[in-house]
C-alpha cells in the first residue's frame, strides 16, 4: 500500500484538487487503500492524524455535489467496505474539507471527541425498524377503535349533515391528537421490549401517515441474532392490524454527534 505522501504525490500533473471528500472517521494509524472506488471513481485513502484517520477521496471538482444515484452508491459501498473491517463514525453525503490540511487539523482539534465516539460505537451497528398500521384507511380504522372519536364523528355527519369546515378541522385535531398518543404508547412499548438487546434507540421521522415509527437501534455486532428475536418477540404483542419490518445491519449513522471545529462544509447540491 502507498502511504499518505505518496499517495498526494501520484495525483497527475496538473491535477486540479479542490479538498477533500470525506467518508468516515476510523481509528487507525495503518495505511489504507481501497482503490478506486470513490466519488466520482476518486481514489479512497487514510489520513491519519495521532491514532485517528479520516478515509478520505480527492475531489477534482469546486462546484456542489450533485445526490445522484451513482454518487450515494459509491458514498456508501466505501463505508460498507470499511465497516466490515473498522468502527466507524461515518459522515453524511456531501462533507469536503478544503485540503489535506484541513484535515489533518479536523482530526487533531476534534480528537477526544472523537475517539470517546469511536469508543462508544466499538463492535455495534445500527438496524433500522418500522411499524406501520397494516389498515386500508387509518382515518377509519382510528374510528373503530377509538369510541370518543367515533361519537364525534358520527355527531358532526348526523343526518347527512354537511360539517362546517371548523367542524372538519376540529375532527381532524382530535385525529391527529390520538394519532400521536397512539404513537408514543407503542413506541414506548417497543423499545422496552427491544432494551435487552439494543443499546439505544433514536427516533426517526416518519414519512406517512401510516407509520407507527420508524427506530434506529444501536445493536451489538455479535447481537444481531438476539435482535432479530427481539423484534419477533415485540411483534407477538400485537395483533394484525400492525405490519413490523427491520433492516441491516448499517453503519451507525444516527449515533454519530460529530461537531468538527475546523474548515469543513458540506458540498452537496440542494
């Protein structure tokens, strides 16, 4: 493998290099290449920086990241690659550091942080769980379950009234209320009985209405097996009415604070 100074020296002559992609943070001191498999087919390689590195690629282009498909797929085979082989503390699409110095003084202002991040991601993963009420019409099934609702709804359509708008907008609060009670009570639910094999659970948004929620779990590496019966386990206290599906093993995305000190921006087009 080249080391780090070989590495800049093998840019072509002329090479316009405009900073620094930046992948993940690993804690290595080793040399590492994973060829050319970066953003826009860059060369992916460590900087290191006292037992920490940055896996980095050279951008050859100023301008903002397009999210294109092939981009987020080269974005995340890297970190793919490297957390069958490392802890890491894996960036969003679109940070770039201005140069190699850059860096080098990323890693050095930011280092306790960190390694104490590193250290407490060691041997875990994040696996990402969705429920979703399994109902044609959640707006109905809500009413057959929820009598105060019920009673309201039926009051307001007596008769083959025509509710007012303020009627239709009071309706849809107390909806929306029991909605996001509904919600909180079984999320709660879930992650006490996921707590013996989770480290720790964040709270996703949720995309559609039908969402229950939407959990990253921050699971041990060796666990996953324990994971996988745990959410079995927490779908037998349900009934039909409710659809749970899980995925990953990912890189631990949403258990990352990452608050870098120095020159670093995100790139990416919005």
């Amino acid at each position: 493998m080249q080391t780090l100074n070989k590495q800049a020296q093998a840019q072509p002559a002329g090479s316009k290099r405009a900073g620094c992609y930046i992948y993940a943070i690993i804690e290595s001191a080793q040399d590492l290449e994973l060829g050319p498999c970066g953003i826009d087919g860059g060369l992916v390689y460590a900087l290191h920086s006292d037992g920490l590195a940055a896996v980095v690629s050279d951008m050859s282009r100023a301008d903002r990241l397009r999210p294109e498909r092939r981009r987020l797929a080269a974005h995340h085979d890297v970190l793919k690659q490297l957390m069958d082989r490392f802890t890491i503390l894996p960036m969003q699409f679109g940070i770039v550091a201005d140069n190699v110095g850059a860096v080098r003084k990323i890693l050095a202002a930011n280092r306790d942080a960190l390694a104490d991040q590193l250290k407490r991601l060691a041997g875990k993963v994040e696996m990402g769980l969705r429920v979703l009420w399994d109902v044609p019409n959640i707006f109905e099934y809500f009413v057959n379950t929820h009598a105060d609702l019920r009673l309201v709804r039926d009051q307001l359509f007596r008769g083959g009234r025509d509710p007012s708008q303020e009627d239709k907008i009071e309706l849809g609060r107390i909806f929306d209320h029991l909605l996001g009670d509904e919600r909180r009570q079984q999320t709660e639910r879930v992650m006490k009985a996921l707590k013996k094999c989770c480290f720790a659970f964040k709270e996703n948004k949720l995309r559609q209405e039908r969402e229950v929620m939407n959990l990253a779990c921050l699971v041990g590496r060796d666990e996953l097996k324990s994971f996988e019966q745990g959410v079995f386990e927490a779908a037998n206290l349900f009934d039909n009415h409710y659809a749970f599906d899980f995925n990953g093993p990912w890189t631990p995305h949403n258990f990352v604070e990452v608050d870098l000190q120095e020159s670093v921006s995100s790139r990416q087009e919005q």
